[in-house]
C-alpha cells in the first residue's frame, strides 16, 4: 500500500476580497504531520501553492495544473493505495 497526497495552499494573494493570510502554513504543518503522524512518504506528498516564487513551475496553483496532478496521482494509485 502507497500513501499519496496532494496539499493545496492558495492565498488568492490577487484577490483583496478572497486572499487568505496563512493556507501556506497550513499545509506544511498538514505535510509534517503525514510524515510524522500518519508515516506517509514525504516523496509522495505533492504540494501546490500559489507562492509567487513557484509561478513558473508544476506546484504552482492554477485551475489546470491542478487537475493535472490530480490526475497524475489517480493514474498511478491502485485500488490498495490511499490518495488523500
């Protein structure tokens, strides 16, 4: 059994009515605790944001790239594997 996991953190930073303060930290305190709590492997969590820095590369939060990862996951889990 595989344990995999997608964290989505979006601040919405372009936003003033919707942007979040603190979904970054959220999912690196959720990350930790897979890794510690619930012994996933850390090269199994995938984590997407929408940190500037990461604009330009596959973690970065957009509608699509999104899906993609969702669908990357879904492609290689089986029916004994958790994807959370």
């Amino acid at each position: 059994m595989v344990k995999f996991a997608l964290l989505i953190g979006l601040n919405y930073n372009n936003d003033k009515e919707y942007q979040l303060k603190s979904s970054y930290n959220d999912i690196l305190l959720m990350k930790k605790y897979l890794e510690s709590g619930e012994e996933f492997d850390p090269n199994k969590i995938f984590v997407i944001t929408d940190e500037q820095e990461k604009k330009n590369t596959d973690f970065y939060g957009t509608f699509f790239k999104i899906l993609k990862k969702i669908k990357e996951i879904l492609a290689i889990a089986t029916s004994n594997d958790i994807v959370f």
